[in-house]
C-alpha cells in the first residue's frame, strides 16, 4: 500500500531552539561551510523567525520551521527539472532529489515557491576530526548540485531492510523517523502518513487550525502547519492586502 | 589601400578594400583584452566554483541567464532573415544574409559558452540529452539550441569555405557549392528550432507556478510568455541587424548594404513590435486582473519596491514598444537615419528589459508571506565573463568581415564614404 | 528517458518529442551526408573543376566578365552570364548572327587567323592529325617575359577546361594558365617548342561546335583593345592620368620593367584568377 507520507508542524510549541536544523545537518552531512552567507548556506532544514510588525505590548513572534513540503500536484519542481534528477517516489509521495544526476542548473530553485532548496556553492570540506561525524548511510553531495530535504529517505532504507530481514512486508513506522522530528524537545514537528486516517498527523492535518503555505497555489504540499493564533494562520497566503513589515531570522 | 601591399592580403578578397594589418591589430587588441579577462574569470568560476558569483539560493539567476536570454533574442535576426530569403523569396534582404548567420553563430556559441559556466556541473551536460524531461520547457531549450547551433555552424561553413586561399583547394569549393544549394533546408530546419527555442525560453518563466509574477495561463501546454517570446525575438532580431550593421558600416566607413535595406529591416522590425506590444498589453491586463489574483497575489503588489515601479512596465510597452513600433513604420522618420538607428536600438533595450524583468524582477520579488523583496549585485566575474563574450563576438565578426565575403559587393563599386 | 534507458515509459508526449528531435536530427544529418556525397559525386565525374570554375567567374570583377558579343561590337553591353561557356550557352546563335562592328588596327600583337582565343590569354590551334596545340598569346608573354619555373602538366594527363593547363613562377609571383579546351595531353613542349601542350580534345575536333567558347577573328581585335587598355591603367605610375590615347605598342618582358606594378592584380585580371 502506498504511503503518503507529510509532517504536521504546531507553530504554537516551536521555541525556535533550533534543534531540527542541527540534527537535519547532522543526519545528511552538510558541510559547516563558515564562508556561507544567510543566501548561500546549506540549511535543508530552516527554523524562520517571523514577528506580526508591531511593536511593545502587542508584539508577537513566531518561528516557523521551513523544508521542503513535498508538493503532490503538479510539483513544480519535479516538471521544470531538464534531466528529471527530481521525482516523485509513488510508494511514499517524497520528493527524490537525486544530486548525482543534478547538472546545477538552479531551474527547480526558481520554482520552488517556499524556497526550500540549496544549491552547492562551494566544494564541501570539513575540518580535521570532523569525518567521524559523518552518517555513513548518506552520500555528500559535490559541489555545483542542488539539495533538499528528502524526508531523510536513508532511514526509510534501514527500516525497509529491518523489516525485510524481519520477513516483514511494511515497515514499522516507529522505525522511520526523520532527524528534525527526532530532535524535536517539544515535539513541534511530527511526522506520519497522511494516506492513513488513523494517524495523528493526518488527523491533525484536518483540524480548523491547521493551514499550508501558499495553498492557493496549488501545489498540495504535505506539510501542515497549525496554529490557534489567527495573525500566524494569516501568514499562510501572500501578502496581499496585509502590511509589509515582517522580520525573519 | 591597396590590399595587395599587406602582409595578409593572400587572404583578402582581390578588389576588397581593408585596414592594413597593423592598424587591424590594433583594432582587435582591446577586445582581446576583454576576452582574455573574461576567460579568466569563467576559469576562476570553473576552477573554484559559482561561490565566484554573487548568485545565492534565491538568485539562482541572475546575470548570465538574463543576457543569455537577451542575445539569443536578438540573434533571431539570423533564423528570421534566412526564413524570410529562403522561405519566403523576399531577395531584396540577401545582402545582409551573411552578416546576420555570423551573427547569429556568434550570439549562440556565445550563449551556450556562457551557460557552460553557469551549471554547477558543466560536464553532466550530456544527461538532459540521456535522461531528457519531455515536460520541462529547459529540455526543450537545450534540445533545440544544441541543434540550432549545429544548423548555424553549418550555414557558417559556405561563408567560411568563400576566403580567398580556402576556395583554392577544389574539395572545398565543390563542397561549398553542394553545400550552399542545401542552405534553404537548413534555413527551414533552422526556423522550425528558432521557433521552439525562443517559445520555451518564454515558456521557462510562464510555467513557474510558485512565482505568480511570471505564470501565464496559455494555451494548451504552452503559456502566453512562448508566444511573446517568439513574437518580440523576431521583432528584436532585425533591429539588432539594422544597429551592427550600422555599426560596422561607421567603424569601416564604407556603405556595404543599399540603405533601402535599412528601412525594410525596420519596418518589419516595427510591424512585428507592433503586434507584441498589442499582444503584451491583453496578456498583461489579464495576468493583472485574472491569473495572479486567482492564486492569492494582488497585482500591486508586484510594483511597491522601488525602483521595479509601474513605470518598469510603462517603459518596457510604451517608451520601448510602442513608440520604436511607430518610429519603424511611419514612413517619414524611418527614413532619417538618426531616428531608425534610435527606434532600433529602443527596440532592442525594450527586449532586454523584458528579459531582465522575467529573470530578476521575478526572482526578487517575495512569495511566502513573510519574505522580503531582495536585491542582487553581480560580481565582477560575472560581468567580466560577459564581457568575454562581447569581446569574442567583435574579434570574431571582425575576423569574418576582413577575410571572407560577409557583404556582398559589386567589385568596383564600393563608395567610400567621407570622414572615414 | 530515452527507450532503453532505465525507467522509461512510453506516453504521447514522448512519442511527440522523440519524434520531433530525431527527425530535425535525420534532417540535419541528411543535408550534410548529402552535401558530401555530392562532392564526393561531382569529384568521380569530374565535374569539380568546372564547379570551381563557375563559382570563380562569379568572383571576377564585372568588367572582367564581357560577353564576347559586346567585346566583337555586336552589342552594345552585355554582361556574360554563362561563365564563357558559349557552348551551352542559349543566345550564343541569336547575337552571333549580328554584324560584327570592331575597329582593326595594328596593336603591334601577333594574331594569327588559323588559331582561336582563350579569354584566359592561350590561343588553341587544330593540326592536321586531328589534336590540337596550345600556346600562351603573345599579350601574355609580353607581360611574364621568361619565366623563372613552368611547371607542365604529364603526359596522358586529362584536362579540364578552365582547370589548370599549366604553371608558372616570375618574380615571386605564381600564374596559372587555363586550359582553353578539354582533353588528353599527348605532347609537352615549352617557350622554344613555339607550343607548351599538345592535347587530344574529348570533343570532335572537326565539329566547329568543339571550339566555337574560343574567340576567333573580330573578335579577338575587340577584346585586345580591352585588354590594353586595361593594363595601361593597371600599369602606370600612381597618380598620373592615362596617356597616349591611341594605346602604344606593348613592351616584351614587362614583369621585369615595371616591378613596382601591382602585378598580383595584374596577373589575376590576365588569368582570370579570383
């Protein structure tokens, strides 16, 4: 049975720790690259730090972790990508970037609309002692590809495997869990199959306070974000008719 | 001067009149400076890495993809007059026929040079030919521009093979002649690629539905931004002819097409331009009042960031569209030099307005809620890289008109014009 | 994907692209596999130098380029269009039946009436044995003198018309003569012999049509005219307006008098070189 697999994220616990963008670059090897500028980083994983403009007693802030939403219709970045180095995985509704078909051509980083992708400035390089940090189960990607959240696809492969050698046909969902969600201290973030009703992140998915970015779009992401706080579900859709002062981090 | 007094006068068609070597040289120099930094600055990105750019995450593109575009829009001249001599026998634009393909070569294997620099991995190039998308409008670019430069390079052959010394050896006169005969095929071929390319480099912005600035609806699989994109490329492309022609006509001081030409160029330039601006404006106003606001973006949100104002849209229709349209085909001011050259040249700045709208105006521009609008400097790399190709393309079309017959001319009847 | 290639399946769209691109594809590769195969064609049957030839007429200057009509003063002007082929070409008969108007008067040039001109400066004379000798006309031996090499074609060699008869060198300059007629060479001579080839031609030498491309009688006074005229503006000093109205006598051995001509061009013009 093919999974639909999404996150749903509750704006209201994220304390902005930071925590998930940590363990998302732990888990897939990002280089620490101390050249990169907030435009040029590797941050497959990006906690945003958004106020609601006003100042004093009324000021609010929220954080607002951004990845890539896994879009299902018509995903932009899957149509644009001259040598489908994107697909979508049909067993799983994840986005695949596969980085050693990738020619750096940055057309799917145009148009992707939440600008979830990184491209590879710099040949990665990590400091003495620092290799026996690395995750041997994920490939460093070369410099001049574009990379991206992948929902952390080589532990879907080693719970596949624990399953197989297990003799079992599914998985154990308790066995896939993705880095951020793992390192998550207020479980913000949580992680399941939206294709199944039963699960809490599909359920959540479906409450009144629940809401996607730029869903007029159209681009049915996976990530649901939920919040009680009306002025942080009006961040959802563009700016139109609101005012223009925002802070992020 | 008599050419035969020159060092490399073997090599000059007899009867030619041309600069002696030295000062031809001298000519060059400059812009093999220009070359030669530009090298180096493509090699430093190559050796080190686009980190070299200031493109970052959000401006995947930035300088490169906005003159790629705007030279392969303005080297449509080449596919269009060899579409309008061979396909459609108006004669009266042969003369300029030869120009135009070098041009067109130079524009387009400056283009794919440029772009080779741009990717972050140059030699997977080969895998959008193994692994193509059919969906993807870069496919298709990279597909027809690879074949179009082929088309080119052929067409650029004959015009090679007429030098002086080559045309001794009887292989390649023969082979020019057969060669030559097949040129309408190729010229065909040529405008069916030009077509398809110049429509996808459109199609490359209007099918970016996270980027409510650029989608256009269409029709069927290809939005408005195909159309306009082949509509204001052949539009540009004789305008473009008309300045370098001009151009070369100052540098040399001598007449080399019947000025008549001119004016012909031009008035097709203007009529087609007018037909992009009428086109332009009905897709503006229903991308303002239809498409963008049905996914969320409110037109004026687009033009609040100064200086990208509503006067950006009001230049690229009005002052570069429609008054150049008009200047082209009233009769009366196409017939003064001074005002055709200008009309020409507001054309094509109005074609690379548009360009650079579509890449950078759309790329700064904020889509998430809480994104501000961004600015973008390129490096001196990248300008320097660009400038390499300008520098190529001078050497390279100078190199053409010295030694082989880019002009065709009645021998004895060059008129030398005064002040040169 | 391309079929074969991991993952690919069929749909309309690839159907439409991979037939669109591999038939722009086949077409490119076509025109060029064609455009060689022809030459390779053109080069068998021996129709390359006259291809050349074509393509470097088209190169000659305009007024290099006279119908012999014009120049026996049958017409007024007319400009060959057929690359002096008279023997293919349509109006030959419809302008050779007008009277020829030409002034004959002695150029101090020896032409004789049993041999018939070249544009490119040879005369071809029939012998009685059926072959035919070929000669460079006294205006060109005027013009190179002796010259330093001559390099003469073999024997048994086939010429073409127009394509090279043979070779030769003076003062750094390299001249190639034309042949006049096409055929076999059957004996070489050289400037003592009074002939440099003797050719058996392709075509019938007793039909007057073989022959008829080649200048003969009026004809040839008219052309002289032009051609003397032109080498008096070609070879006097700059600056200095053309004098003795009625043409002078041609010095022999002019390449070694007046060197600092422009002899490049002088000798293109002659020859009929591009």
């Amino acid at each position: 049975m093919s999974a639909r697999y999404g996150m749903a994220i509750d704006l209201d616990r994220c304390t902005g720790c930071g925590a998930c963008m940590v363990a998302c670059a732990a888990e897939n090897n990002a280089p620490p690259l101390p050249q990169a500028t907030p435009r040029t980083g590797l941050t497959s994983m990006l906690v945003r730090q958004v106020s609601n403009g006003m100042e004093g007693a009324a000021r609010r802030e929220v954080f607002i972790p951004i990845m890539c939403m896994h879009c299902e219709h018509e995903t932009p970045c899957v149509s644009v990508c001259p040598q489908q180095a994107v697909e979508v995985d049909k067993a799983t509704g994840i986005v695949m970037q596969m980085p050693q078909r990738c020619l750096g051509c940055r057309y799917c980083m145009t148009a992707c609309p939440y600008h979830a992708r990184y491209f590879n400035w710099w040949d990665p390089a990590w400091p003495a002692g620092m290799e026996k940090s690395l995750n041997p189960g994920v490939a460093a990607r070369m410099r001049g590809v574009v990379e991206k959240c992948n929902m952390c696809h080589a532990r879907l492969h080693s719970a596949r495997a624990k399953a197989a050698a297990a003799g079992k046909r599914e998985i154990d969902p308790a066995d896939y869990i993705p880095a951020c969600v793992e390192a998550c201290p207020t479980e913000a973030i949580r992680f399941g199959n939206l294709a199944d009703e039963n699960d809490p992140v599909s359920r959540d998915a479906h409450s009144p306070d629940a809401f996607r970015m730029l869903a007029r779009l159209d681009t049915e992401p996976k990530l649901y974000y939920k919040s009680k706080e009306a002025w942080v579900r009006e961040l959802a859709e563009s700016k139109s008719g609101r005012g223009p002062e925002v802070k992020h981090g | 001067m008599a050419s035969t007094a020159m060092a490399d006068s073997r090599w000059i068609a007899r009867g030619a009149e041309r600069t002696p070597l030295p000062q031809f040289l001298l000519w060059l120099a400059p812009w093999a400076v220009i070359l030669a930094l530009g090298i180096y600055a493509a090699g430093l990105c190559l050796y080190y890495g686009l980190n070299q750019t200031n493109l970052d995450n959000r401006f995947a593109f930035g300088l490169w993809i906005f003159l790629d575009l705007g030279i392969i829009a303005l080297g449509a001249g080449a596919f269009f007059t060899g579409f309008l001599v061979y396909i459609l026998k108006r004669t009266e634009l042969q003369p300029i026929l030869n120009s135009a393909v070098v041009l067109g070569f130079i524009c387009y294997s400056g283009a794919v040079a440029v772009l080779m620099v741009d990717v972050g991995q140059p030699l997977r190039a080969w895998f959008t030919f193994w692994h193509p998308n059919a969906h993807s409008m870069l496919t298709e670019v990279t597909f027809c521009i690879s074949c179009y430069l082929l088309v080119l390079s052929l067409e650029y052959v004959p015009i090679l093979l007429r030098n002086r010394q080559l045309r001794k050896l009887p292989s390649f006169l023969v082979f020019e002649h057969q060669l030559h005969k097949l040129v309408p095929v190729l010229a065909g071929v040529g405008t069916l690629l030009s077509f398809f390319h110049q429509g996808s480099l459109g199609g490359l912005y209007g099918v970016l539905r996270g980027r409510p600035f650029a989608f256009r609806e269409g029709f069927l699989i290809w939005p408005s931004t195909f159309f306009l994109f082949i509509l204001s490329a052949i539009a540009s492309g004789p305008s473009f002819l008309i300045l370098v022609t001009a151009a070369v006509e100052k540098v040399t001081g001598r007449r080399l097409v019947p000025q008549e030409l001119f004016q012909r160029l031009g008035f097709i330039s203007g009529v087609l331009l007018a037909i992009y601006v009428a086109a332009k404006s009905i897709d503006t106003l229903i991308w303002l009042n239809v498409t963008s606001p049905s996914v969320g973006f409110a037109p004026w949100q687009y033009y609040n960031y100064k200086p990208f104002g509503l006067p950006i849209l009001f230049l690229e229709i009005v002052v570069f569209g429609l008054l150049p349209a008009f200047l082209l085909t009233y009769r009366r001011s196409a017939k003064r030099r001074g005002l055709l050259l200008s009309a020409a040249a507001l054309a094509c700045a109005g074609i690379l307005l548009n360009r650079f709208v579509l890449t950078v105006q759309t790329l700064a521009l904020p889509t998430l809620a809480f994104d501000d609008f961004l600015h973008y400097t390129p490096s001196w790399q990248e300008v320097a890289s660009f400038g390499g190709v300008i520098g190529y393309g001078v050497i390279v079309y100078s190199l053409s008109y010295r030694y082989l017959p880019l002009f065709a001319q009645s021998k004895g009847e060059n008129t030398h014009v005064s002040g040169s | 994907m391309f079929p074969g290639v991991d993952g690919f399946h069929w749909s309309f769209g690839h159907i439409l692209f991979l037939s669109l691109f591999f038939a722009v594809a086949l077409t490119i590769l076509t025109t060029v596999v064609s455009a060689v195969w022809r030459t390779i064609r053109d080069f068998h049957a021996n129709r390359a130098i006259e291809m050349c030839w074509k393509s470097d007429f088209a190169e000659l200057p305009e007024t290099e380029r006279r119908c012999r009509h014009e120049l026996a003063g049958r017409v007024i002007s007319r400009t060959c269009d057929n690359a002096f082929d008279c023997r293919q070409c349509s109006k030959y008969s419809q302008f050779a039946v007008l009277p020829a108007r030409g002034v004959v008067r002695d150029l101090g040039l020896d032409y004789s009436e049993d041999r018939f001109y070249h544009r490119g400066h040879t005369w071809v004379k029939p012998e009685e044995d059926g072959t035919f000798t070929i000669g460079p006309d006294e205006l060109a031996e005027h013009l190179i003198g002796s010259p330093d090499s001559i390099e003469m074609p073999e024997l048994g060699s086939e010429i073409e018309v127009n394509g090279t008869a043979w070779r030769m060198k003076k003062n750094g300059n390299e001249i190639r003569v034309r042949a006049p007629i096409e055929g076999t060479v059957v004996g070489i001579g050289g400037p003592k012999e009074g002939w440099y080839l003797k050719m058996r031609p392709r075509l019938n030498p007793n039909d007057p049509a073989t022959l008829r491309h080649l200048l003969r009688g009026a004809e040839v006074h008219g052309w002289l005219s032009r051609e003397l005229e032109r080498l008096q503006l070609q070879l006097r000093a700059p600056n200095t307006a053309p004098s003795l109205a009625d043409g002078g006598v041609l010095l022999p051995g002019l390449m070694d008098a007046v060197p600092e001509a422009d002899w490049g061009t002088v000798l293109a013009d002659t020859f009929l070189e591009t």
